[in-house]
C-alpha cells in the first residue's frame, strides 16, 4: 500500500509512467491518492517509489545536509534549526562504505554508489530533494602547522576591524607549501598589538602593528579533488569541506570543556583522528592511520576466522580491558563448509583487542605529548567515533595515558524526539558537520524562507486542471482526476471504487 500525494500521482498519470489497468481500485481521503496493486499488477512498486520521488519539494534555506564518507560508513544527515535554537534531524541515511580506505578516497565508482544511496535514503525521509552537502575530510595525509602574519596598518588612530584579520587570514593562503598540499582551514589563536600580547579578539582596539599565530590544517590536493569529484557525480554541489575530528569536536564538547583544556580523540573505521583544546582554541590536530578496521584484522589473524565473523566478534564480544571479562565465557563459531567449529575464549579475544587498542592509545598520547599541553588539559581526553563503543574502552584510556576519560554523544545538541540511533558517538562527525553549515545560514533569509507557504513549493497543477466558480481547487482537481481515470475503461476490472471523504 503507497501513500501518494494527490500532485504527484497527477504528474505521473500525465507522463505515462502509471497505467491505470493495473491498478485494482483507488480511492482519495484527505488530500493522498491510496493506490493497492492487484495481482496481475505489472508496475513495480519501488520503481513506482522512485518516480514519486523524482517530485519531491527543493531543498527549504534552513535545511541543511551534511555527508560523512567514513572507511566503514556513508552517513547522510538533513537537519534544521528549531525555535528554540536545538538540531531538529529531518532524514537519516546510513550505507557501508566500500570505496574508502583509511579515510582517503580509493575507489570512485564505489564511493558514488554508497553517497548517492544514502543520499535517497535520507531524501525520503525528509521529503525534499537536496541541492548542497556539507561533507568532512579525513586522512593520514592531514597535516598541521603553526605560521606567524604580521599586518602594519596604515594609522594608529583608527579602530582595527574585521577586515584587517581577514587580510591577515587571507595572507595564510599564500604560504609556499610541498608539491601535492593544499590550505583546508586557517584557525587564529592569538593577537599580538603593539607588542601586548594575549589578545584573543582586538576588532576595536587601536595599533599600528598587528600579529597573530595561526594553526594552519593542510591536505592532498588528489584526496580533495576526489571528494569534490565523488559528490558532483550524484549531482549534487559542496557547499563546505571540513575537516572531520572538528567537526566531531563541535558536536560533542562543551565550551567550558574547551576553556579547560581537551583532547578528542575520534576513532573511525580506517583512522583515529585528535584535535587539542585549550582556552577555546585549537592547539593541535593530527590523524592515526589506524582505526576499528586494525582491530579487526587482529581478530581474524589471530582467531583464524572469517572478517565478517571476526567484526561480529568485536561487536558483540570485545573488550578493550582483559580484566574486565570474568566469566570468560566459550564462543562457538561455526566453520567453514564441512569442517568443525571453533571456539574461542573470551580473555584471548579481549587481550587481542587490549595490545592493539593499547598501540594506538600510545600514538595518540605521542600526539598530546608532541602539542606541548599534556599537563594542561584539565579536561581529560574525550573518546569518540565507532572505536568508543568497544566496551572498557574509556577505562584502558584512563589507565593508558593517565587522564581523566569520557565518551563523547551529540546528545545535547538535539532537539526533543530525535531518533534513537542519532544518539551515539557514530554520528558525532555528521552532526558537527550540520551544526557548523547551520552557522554559515542568514537568520534573514531562513525567517523569509519559512514565510512562504508549503503551497509556493509544491509543483504546479496541470494545465488542464482549471478552477470553477464556487468551487475549492482541491474539488476540480479531484473532479479531473476522476474524469481522466472514467475516460478509459479498465479492462481487468469492470468496477472502480472511488470513494472520497472530504476532511472538514
């Protein structure tokens, strides 16, 4: 049984694309066509989803889409801004990932099929068709640096504005990078005027000279191009490219967290990716070329076990702290054809996932170490991404590096009645993705846009709909609708049911 608005189903009858005499009977109640197909009903329903689809209203100002292409996942998030300033999620789209390794682009073909699936899926859902994604960028060829501009201004008189940052911001993208690299994002920390340092805003202060520190984030140009590329083929433009682990950080620390000092440590499929905090400023991003998807490998190594097995394994089974399993219970698996089953101890599946997980902990802690601001995070760590589910995970964080750990959800971002799957660490990278397009939105332009009525955004009526005098509109389209279907008989079926009760 399909729900099919009324419009719709009137453009489709015109293009040819449904043929009455396989329709068993149709009736309208409200303002949707309900349309049961019989058996002998040659029009394929999902084929008849899609071209329903292909109606579907553009993309409202205030919505926005972010698109999270992980090794092990394609995530597509719409989303807009509630009254009372919460993430109100509109469709959810979530796909394996096939064509990405280690957060890097491998195959196009692949990597274009899974976008534009979960671009439909979350299309549905929200009922709209999209038009530009925001989307995050990941890799072990990330880099990060720190660069110092100096601007001398004109007069000392004058206030210093915004635009003199922004030359200064400007002057960071002409910097002479390695062949291959390209500028992502230029992040200010501090500003110096007149030789006071400490100043994190001087827009409105008076001064000659002024200087700032940058924390510049640099990429592969091929990486780049290759995502641009993968996302102009589903049709669809890129309105922002963002960095993934801050993206994360938007969505799962607070600003007080922030202040304090933290490092977020994102553990995805094929990397774990860090981004320091301290005073509310970026001090240090790095990515780990190593992820789930290493852990994994263990298993299946060191169980002599199929991966999907050995992911099941990890899932359901793993542990990150060998101490923590005490019943060390049997798992049985089944083997291959023929052969006999295996079974493996709880304890050695746990401490296969502990050296692993205690390796990559130790290349994050050589990070913080590497930032300079290991004693100065009074926040701890926070762990988020698909890594963080693994159980006891936070605790071997703890225990590893010494800091104080948590794991990070995009819980208080989201507006009342979320769907339940939004909740977890998985989607942080996404919902960070939406909140940062949010923020680019004129407030202006969103209030005009939710001004307009659902009406203006609807296709129009045919042509050959006209309205009548004493009549309502929604009444001559029906009064068409139904002439057209009387018009030709049905062969199948002598009688057509139509029935039609009028919503007061």
């Amino acid at each position: 049984m399909l729900h099919i608005n009324l419009i719709n189903l009137i453009n489709l009858i015109n293009q040819k694309k449904i043929e009455t005499k396989y329709l068993k009977y149709y009736f309208c109640r409200g303002k949707e066509f309900r349309i049961a197909a019989g058996t002998q009903n040659k029009l394929k329903l999902d084929h008849l989803n899609r071209n329903v689809m292909t109606e579907l209203l553009p993309q409202p100002h205030d919505v926005v889409v972010a698109l999270d292409i992980g090794t092990t996942k394609v995530c597509c998030l719409a989303g807009r801004r509630n009254k009372h300033g919460k993430l109100e999620i509109v469709g959810i789209g979530k796909v394996e990932s096939v064509g990405v390794l280690r957060g890097v682009v491998s195959n196009i073909e692949k990597t274009v099929n899974a976008i534009r699936e979960a671009i439909d899926i979350a299309e549905r859902q929200a009922q709209m068709k999209f038009r530009a994604v925001h989307v995050g960028i990941a890799g072990q060829h990330i880099k990060s640096l720190q660069h110092r501009g100096i601007l001398t201004r004109e007069s000392d008189h004058t206030e210093i504005a915004h635009r003199d940052i922004d030359r200064l911001v400007n002057d960071m993208f002409k910097l002479v990078l390695p062949p291959g690299d390209k500028i992502i994002h230029v992040f200010p920390q501090e500003f110096t005027v007149d030789s006071e340092q400490g100043i994190t805003d001087p827009v409105g202060m008076c001064g000659v000279r002024l200087e700032a520190n940058f924390h510049i984030i640099t990429g592969q140009i091929t990486a780049v191009n290759n995502i641009y590329r993968c996302i102009e083929k589903t049709g669809l433009k890129v309105a922002d490219l963002t960095l993934e682990p801050i993206a994360s950080a938007d969505a799962t620390l607070s600003e007080e967290e922030k202040q304090a000092g933290v490092a977020l440590v994102d553990i995805g499929g094929g990397t774990t990716d860090i981004t320091v905090f301290h005073e509310g400023i970026i001090r240090h991003t790095a990515v780990i070329p190593f992820g789930g998807n290493v852990i994994t490998a263990d298993i299946k190594e060191g169980c002599t076990v199929m991966q999907p097995q050995a992911e099941k394994l990890k899932v359901k089974f793993g542990s990150a702290l060998a101490n923590e399993v005490f019943d060390n219970r049997i798992i049985t698996i089944p083997g291959l054809k023929g052969r006999d089953h295996k079974e493996i101890s709880e304890k050695n599946l746990a401490r296969i996932i502990q050296a692993r997980m205690e390796e990559v902990l130790d290349y994050v802690l050589w990070e913080i170490r590497r930032s300079g601001y290991e004693r100065k995070l009074i926040g701890g760590i926070v762990l988020t991404g698909g890594g963080a589910l693994l159980a006891n995970t936070d605790k071997l964080t703890e225990f590893h590096t010494g800091m104080s750990c948590r794991i990070g959800v995009p819980l208080e971002h989201l507006a009342h009645g979320y769907h339940e799957k939004v909740n977890s660490p998985i989607f942080s990278t996404a919902i960070g993705l939406l909140m940062r397009g949010l923020q680019d939105i004129d407030p202006s332009k969103a209030q005009k846009e939710e001004a307009k009525p659902e009406v203006n955004d609807e296709p129009k009526e045919p042509s050959n709909v006209s309205e009548e005098k004493g009549a309502t509109w929604f009444d001559n389209v029906f009064k068409k609708t139904k002439e057209w279907f009387e018009a030709e008989p049905d062969v199948d079926f002598q009688k057509v049911r139509v029935s039609y009760e009028r919503q007061p």
